[in-house]
C-alpha cells in the first residue's frame, strides 16, 4: 500500500453497505442517518490494495472520532427480563440511550482519549491522548452507595472498577515487543515440556516473568508464573494487562462504550442486540482501528537539562527502573496485522520506516523507550479494586504503565485518584513498597531532579498531523504491505 497524494477524509475508497434502516432515515432527514453514512470500509478493499496506507488510517481516524448514534446501531436494543441485566447488549439505561455505569458512557474512542498535555492551562487537547478523570470508565460493579454509611471510612461502597482511560501513543511498538516476548516464554515453556522435572526460567529482554517446570505428562506447574497468566502469552493493554492486541481492546471496546456489535463477533447481517441495526462494526473497520491505533506517533523525551540527567539517575539508583524499564528492545520492525485466529497477515507496517519511525537497536531491531516491562505487579491492599474474583490478590495487580508521555498525562494510576506525580509514587505500595521508601529518603534536591526527568517525559502534541494536512506529499509517509 501506497499514499497517494493528496486526500481528505471524505475522498477515502469505499463500499456501500446495507444496513437496517430506522424510520428517520427512511425518509432521509438531515443528520438523522448513521454518522459512517452508507459507504463503508471493507476488509476486502484492505486485502485487495485499494487503500494506501494514509488512506486506512485516515480510515481509522474517522472510526476512533466520529460520535456514534443510534442508527449506526449505538446501544442495546430492547430490554430482555429473562437475561441477567449485566449481560452485555442487554444493559438497563438511565434515559433510554445513556447508563454511564458498565458501559454506554460515551459515543466515540475520542470522547476519553483527548488530552495531549494536561499540563497546560487550558489542556491541549487532541486525537488519541489520556482522559480526565471525568471520563472514567465504571465497570462491573453492582453496588455504588451514595455515602459513607459508616461516616468513618470517607468513600462509598462501590464493588466495581473505576478505570482512567490511558494515552494510546506508540501502541504498535507494545504490541510488537508484547508479541516478541510471548514467543520467547512459550518457547522456554516448549523446552520445559521436553524436559521433565528441570526448572526454568522465564526471562524475556531481560524481564523475569518466574520460573516454570512440567511433569512427565507435559502438565506445567504455574506456581511460580508470575506478571503473566498462565498461558503465558504477554498481554500489555487494559490496566490489569487484559488484551494482547489493540484490535482484541477496541472489540471489546466497542461492545461495552457503544453498545456495538462487531460482524466478526456476532456474524454478517446479524441484529445480534435487537436494536434495529445490523453490521455495525465491519471487520476492515476493527481493522482500520486496529492499524490506526497501532501508527500514532510515539511519546518523547525532551532534551535533558543537568538535573534531567541527575533525576534519570536517580529513577535507577532507586528502583523506579526495575518495573518502569526505561527501553526494550524489539528484535524486527514489521508489525504484523492478522485477523482474529488467522495464521497469516492481511497488513505489514514496518514501525522504522514507515509511521511512526522509531529508532533503530543496535544489532537490528528498533529502541522503544516505553518505561515499563509489560509485566503485571502487586501494588499491595490499599490500591486492590473489589471485584468478585477468585483469587482476591488478583484485585491488587496491574500491569505497569508506560511512563512515556506521563509528564502530559495527569491524572495518575489507574483511577486517576492521584492528580500529581508525587501522588502517584507515595500510593506505591505492594512489591514497589521499598522504591517508594527510597524515593522518601532522597534529598530535597534529589527528588526535585528526579521530578524534572519525569515532567521531560511527554506526548506528542500533533500525533496525527500527517492525516490532517492536504498538501500533496504530506498525507502521511509509509506504504503498508497488504496481503
């Protein structure tokens, strides 16, 4: 795939697609029809090399911006009394259109993605930034009080998750080194099945996810697999580490914020939640999404002044480095795009020379500074969510965020509870416990260097810039391969 000079938005090939009509749109009333309009993109059109690769991210932009309604198939769809009212496409509503909690509490990607720099006053707002806490996300519980009933404890019963949505910058090269470490443990975990009884360790670019031995009948003891679930397979989006791709996230994304069904979830043509709406999300858009998502451009460092440096020093001598790991290096460049269960890709993007140019490893490879190992941590009880689980250490842990971009990023953790850095450092508990006992040790002008590296860490402000300019050449560089 190649660009093609100069697009817009509108100019994007497409097809036509039938969807179900509601009776506004019968009669064609302006602004009463789908806001994707008739015309859409198919994973036929990406396979086949109609779209360039500015194209499908354009593609992709239009999907993660544009306010859904209800005849885009927005909602569930009539109530069902037999199912259980958290049954997905079968949620109660505050208004008829609107619940806020377990879903249904916005009408675009771009709704809680939106702050570039929280920092600035006023906010410099953009495509594919964090949310304010405004934005979280309510999931799962099914008890919220509205006080304290003891009048002791200062927060309300709440058995839920309270979720602050995260910057998406430089998600294709996580997906990548995700990808890359996930064949390294299951490769340690295939020599361990040929080896009974011996121990192994599970290291990956140099991260410890515990060790692992199998028995004579190839069964793995997952007693000491920690950071991972035990299938091992590295897991790096969503905040408890959820969702090995981006496009695994935005299906399930688009399900719970939107009440949308995608095709390759409940099948072509069919109104799988009864609201009148049938293919409301095509597999080439998951994929124009997906592809989107994945060619942000990434966070960066800014220049370093002499405290910089000094506060760099300090996030290693302390600790901060053994979990927010600064770089990783990924051993190849080609983002691979499969669809779900595939075994072969239908896109290639080289993430050095096509968008959004990362740096290259020594030995090959690309450098990506994302300031994490892409490991889940205990953070100790007083971080815990309540959640009906199995195991309830499991409330405790989350994956540790990329740190790039967070000078930009505030608020902080995973419910955003902290509104500054030094916040967020003091609520460290669990295995981060002695870091955090370090960082309160550290001299008055220690913690302020180490302060000043940190606010060095930002987003980029014109992510998509490349997208939005028309001039000719300027549409974005890359030439996709499509398969």
């Amino acid at each position: 795939m190649r660009g093609e000079g100069k697009r817009t938005l509108l100019s994007i090939t497409v097809a036509v697609i039938p969807v179900l009509q509601t009776a506004a749109m019968a009669v064609d009333l302006p602004g009463e029809g789908p806001r994707l309009g008739a015309e859409r993109i198919t994973q036929e059109q990406i396979v086949g090399g109609a779209l360039s690769l500015a194209d499908l991210r354009r593609a992709g932009l239009r999907m993660f911006t544009t306010p859904f309604n209800k005849a885009d198939g927005y909602g569930d769809g009539p109530m069902d009394l037999t199912l259980s009212p958290r049954f997905e496409g079968n949620r109660p509503t505050i208004n008829g259109t609107f619940l806020r909690v377990n879903g249904l509490d916005g009408q675009s990607c771009l709704d809680c993605h939106n702050v570039i720099d929280a920092s600035t006053s006023p906010p410099t707002l953009g495509i594919g930034g964090a949310g304010g806490s405004v934005t979280n996300a309510i999931a799962l519980p099914t008890r919220i009080g509205l006080e304290d009933p003891d009048f002791d404890a200062g927060r309300v019963p709440f058995n839920g998750r309270f979720i602050n949505p995260p910057a998406l910058h430089g998600a294709g090269a996580v997906e990548l080194l995700a990808r890359e470490m996930t064949a390294d443990l299951k490769a340690i975990e295939a020599q361990a099945k040929a080896d009974p009884g011996v121990v192994y360790e599970l290291i990956t670019k140099g991260v410890s996810f515990g060790t692992l031995v199998a028995d004579a009948a190839g069964n793995i003891d997952p007693s000491d697999i920690h950071g991972v679930d035990g299938d091992l397979i590295v897991k790096p989006f969503g905040r408890k580490g959820e969702f090995p791709t981006v496009r695994a996230f935005d299906t399930a994304a688009v399900r719970f914020h939107f009440g949308m069904q995608p095709v390759e979830v409940v099948g072509i043509d069919n109104d799988a939640d009864g609201d009148g709406v049938a293919n409301e999300v095509l597999v080439g858009e998951l994929s124009a999404m997906h592809v989107f998502g994945t060619t942000l451009k990434r966070p960066y460092v800014q220049r370093l002044s002499a405290d910089g440096q000094r506060g760099l020093a300090m996030f290693n001598s302390i600790g901060c480095a053994s979990c927010h790991v600064p770089e990783l290096n990924a051993d190849g460049s080609l983002l691979d795009y499969f669809l779900p269960g595939a075994d072969t890709p239908y896109l290639t993007v080289d993430l050095a020379t096509d968008v959004p140019g990362y740096d290259p490893a020594t030995g090959g490879g690309i450098r990506v500074p994302l300031f994490s190992d892409l490991k889940r941590h205990s953070l100790g009880p007083a971080m815990a969510e309540d959640l009906d689980l199995v195991d309830p250490q499991v409330n405790e842990d989350f994956i540790t965020p990329r740190l790039w971009g967070v000078a930009s990023t505030a608020p902080y953790m995973h419910s955003g509870q902290a509104t500054t850095i030094g916040e967020a450092i003091e609520m460290h508990g669990g295995e981060a416990s002695p870091v955090r006992e370090r960082y309160r040790e550290l001299a008055d002008g220690d913690k302020r260097a180490l302060h000043t590296f940190l606010h060095c860490l930002r987003l980029p402000t014109d992510a998509v810039a490349d997208l939005l300019v028309k001039g000719p050449g300027q549409n974005g560089k890359g030439k996709g391969k499509g398969r």
